[in-house]
C-alpha cells in the first residue's frame, strides 16, 4: 500500500502522485495493460490546498448531451455538498486514462480524513 499524506500540498500534486502510483509506474513490473495490484492511500484529504484563487473560481462541468444539459459547479459547493474526498478522487480519475481499466485503477484508491 503506497500512502501520500495530502496536508499542505496542491490538489493537482497528490492527485498526479496518485494517477502515477494507481498505474503502476513506480514498479520495476510495469505493463500497461494491466492494472497495478497496489492500493494507494491518500490521507489527510481535507487538508489539501488550491493554488491561487481556484477555491472561488474552479468549476466541474457536466453535460447530459440534451439541449440546456450542462450543469456547472464550483469548487467550494462541491467541497460543501460531497466533501473534499469527491474533489480528490475527481482529479485522480481525470489523470487517469479513458479505457476500461479506469473504474478498476479508481477501485484501488481510498481518500480518507
């Protein structure tokens, strides 16, 4: 289990270290087509920092693919409405490559504190 201790340190920072461990980069055994057997484990997830100020202003962008479907959120209300451990884990899966390994590479990720 690889262990990145999240306080003090940029959103984009732990989640890069965690997209890089989740695939298995760090191993002498590295394959790209599989998935690394390795959990990673983020703590302190609520301790994490944004740069500049993204706090008010980073926004997640949805689209349901209907005419008016996009839906918009920033930072602090998805903080406030699904916590801190949803922001984490949004930036990991966005770092991850889009196949059909991704939700199991997500599997191996736990965000605590």
């Amino acid at each position: 289990m690889i262990t990145i201790d999240a306080q003090d340190k940029t959103l984009g920072r732990v989640a890069s270290a965690a997209a890089k461990a989740l695939l298995g980069k760090h191993a002498a055994s590295f394959v790209k087509h599989l998935v690394a057997t390795e959990e990673v484990k983020i703590v302190n997830a609520s301790k994490v920092r944004l740069s500049g100020t993204k706090e008010k202003t980073k926004e997640y962008i949805r689209y349901s693919g209907y005419p008016g479907g996009q839906k918009m959120e920033r930072y602090d209300m998805l903080v406030s409405r699904r916590g801190h451990k949803e922001a984490i884990r949004r930036a990991v899966k966005g770092m991850l490559p889009k196949n059909r390994l991704q939700t199991k590479r997500l599997q191996n990720l736990i965000i605590e504190g």
